[in-house]
C-alpha cells in the first residue's frame, strides 16, 4: 500500500512514520507532502492508496485538499492527523469525505484503530 503523508513539518511527519510501524502498519510505501497543494498533486502523480493530512498547512489546508479531491472525483482514502480534534473539526472532516480524524497528541493504539478499516 502506498501512503502519502502530508504535513509541513518534516519531524511530524517522521513522527507518523514511526507511529504507523509502532502501530503494526509499517512496510507501506511512504511519500510525503509539505502542504495541501502538493498533496493535491501528489495523489495524481503518485496514485497513494492512503491520504493521511495535517489540517493546518501553508498553500492549501487539509480540508481544503480533501474537499479538492472530492470534487476532482477522486476517492482516495483520507484521513487527518491533526491538533483540531473538537467534535466540529470532526463533523466537517466527515461531511467531506475523510474516513476519520486522529487527534494529537496521538498513540499507536489511535493509529491502529483509524487505520484498521481503511488498510
């Protein structure tokens, strides 16, 4: 499977990384995206099976990325990883079409069980 990972911070995405092979989901080809735009781009060029997104990212946010996806007819798994855990970040991720939302701080165990339905 491959996973695009897309954060602007190149140490938190090393951290999902590890996070993902702590989780039991290590082994995936792994890409990453430094913002929602290259992200964009990326699941074009790239064809990830897996879009796993901060929500707040330079050029382009998460949210705006999935709901361009969307709309581009794409249907790539996505799901964010993300400090905006309330129960209203969670309801607009869902109307757009992420398959789930984990809050930081995170733990294996929160990878584990978000990313079970989708792997």
């Amino acid at each position: 499977m491959k996973i695009l990972i897309a954060d602007d911070s190149r140490v938190m995405r090393q951290i999902v990384i590890r996070t993902l092979r702590q989780a039991g989901h290590g082994g995936h080809d792994i890409v990453e995206a430094e913002n929602g735009r290259q992200a964009l781009e990326m699941v074009q060029s790239e064809a990830p099976d897996l879009v796993l997104s901060d929500w707040n990212m330079p050029e382009m946010n998460g949210i705006d990325c999935l709901s361009a996806l969307r709309a581009s007819g794409s249907q790539v798994a996505f799901g964010f990883v993300t400090s905006e855990g309330s129960e209203e970040m969670r309801e607009r991720a869902a109307s757009a079409g992420a398959a789930f939302l984990i809050a930081k701080p995170f733990t294996p165990e929160a990878f584990d069980d978000a990313l079970r339905s989708v792997i």
